[in-house]
C-alpha cells in the first residue's frame, strides 16, 4: 500500500511542474487533480456542474469557485483519490484556498503539504521562449538546453516538418503569464507558509534531482 499524501503544487509556467506530477502520480499510485482537466471533462459529458461552467466559459468570465470546488468534491470522493492526490490548478489566490482548506476539513482530508517548485524567473524566460515542437511528433525541444540542429529540425521526423512555437510562448505573451503567476502566487505562499504547510524545492537543476528533493519534502513513498 502507497503512503497517504495529500499536497497542493505550485509552480509557475515553465517550472517542470507538469513533469514531477506525473512522477508523483507514478510513485505514490494517487491521482493528479487538475482543475482545467476537470472543467473540460465536465464540459464534455454535460454534467449539471459541467453545464454551469460552459455558461461562464461562453461568456468569457471565469467559472464560480463553487463550481470548481463542486468538481473537486465530486473528484476526490473517487477510489483511486482514497489515498491521496496532487491538486494542480487549485487554489490561486487567498479567497479559493480558505474555501478549499474548508472542503477538504469536511471531506476529513486536511493537506498534508503544499510544495513550490521555485525557479528564478530569468530561468523560466528562457526555458519557455526556448520551446519549439515538432509539427509531426509533437516531441519537445529547446533551443537553449536541448538544440535540435542546425538547421533546427527533429531528430525522428527528418527536415520536413517544421518545428514550432507555441502562442503561448511567445515573448510577450510569457511576461504577461509569469507577471500573473507572481502576483497570485506570492500570497498564496506566504498564506501556506503561514500554516505551516509550504515546502519550497530549487527547481532549477534536472529532473531527477527536483524529484528526489520532492519526496524527501513529502515522504517518500512505500510499497
């Protein structure tokens, strides 16, 4: 049996965060919660929550933090979430984490940790404006850390297929992603370091290394 963890991750844009969760789905056998994957399953299969969402999401506004919170009460009541899960996406600032801390006291599932992955913005500039995808594989490259060539191109897929940026990691678009992170995150860290709850991990070196450091901050995992 896998240890019991129940932890919120943070991370902005570009910090690996993707990469440790599954790593941690992985080795404590416990779901990764996300809230944008629940919103668009939601959606999907027309729930009355996911229906509620859809009105909002039409509207252009933000989906209520009720209806987000139903979604994660309606998540974690699921078996493979007896033992614990990663919450990712929820909460973003001080009003969803008072609620969340209040769902979760309900449900008789209190946070065990919240964990940062820090690294330095400049890092994760670089990290992101760097990214290109193959327009054929969808593999990953970047042109900082892990150049694809010269000319750039993708080592599986030949020349032909282009490799591309994302949107959302264009230049002016990061800065704009990083300045929101920053001025959510930064109360949400002091709040969780307030409670006692925040572990912060250097998310600045390979992903072996962050994900060692990750389990030692929350236990590491038993069979």
């Amino acid at each position: 049996m896998s240890i019991s963890m129940r932890i919120v991750l943070l991370g902005a844009p570009g910090s690996g965060k993707g990469t440790q969760s599954q790593r941690l789905v992985e080795a404590y056998r416990i779901p990764q919660v996300s809230t944008g994957d629940l919103l668009r399953d939601a959606v999907a299969r027309k729930t009355e929550l996911g229906l509620r969402a859809k009105v909002a999401m039409d509207a252009g506004k933000l989906v209520e933090d009720a209806i987000v919170l139903g979604m994660i009460r309606e998540r974690l009541s699921r078996p493979d979430a007896a033992r614990g899960f990663i919450l990712d996406g929820f909460p973003r600032n001080i009003a969803q984490a008072q609620a969340l801390s209040a769902l979760l006291a309900e449900l008789g599932t209190p946070l065990d940790a919240v964990v940062l992955l820090s690294v330095d913005t400049g890092v994760l500039f670089k990290r992101l404006s760097g990214r290109r995808i193959c327009e054929e594989c969808g593999r990953v490259f970047n042109i900082y850390t892990s150049p694809a060539g010269s000319p750039p191109h993708c080592d599986r897929c030949g020349d032909k297929p282009r490799l591309i940026q994302r949107l959302d990691d264009k230049e002016e678009v990061i800065a704009k992603r990083l300045e929101v992170y920053e001025a959510q995150t930064k109360p949400l860290v002091e709040h969780y370091r307030a409670a006692g709850l925040l572990r912060v991990i250097d998310a600045d070196t390979d992903v072996d290394r962050v994900f060692a450091a990750l389990t030692a901050a929350v236990g590491a995992p038993r069979t």
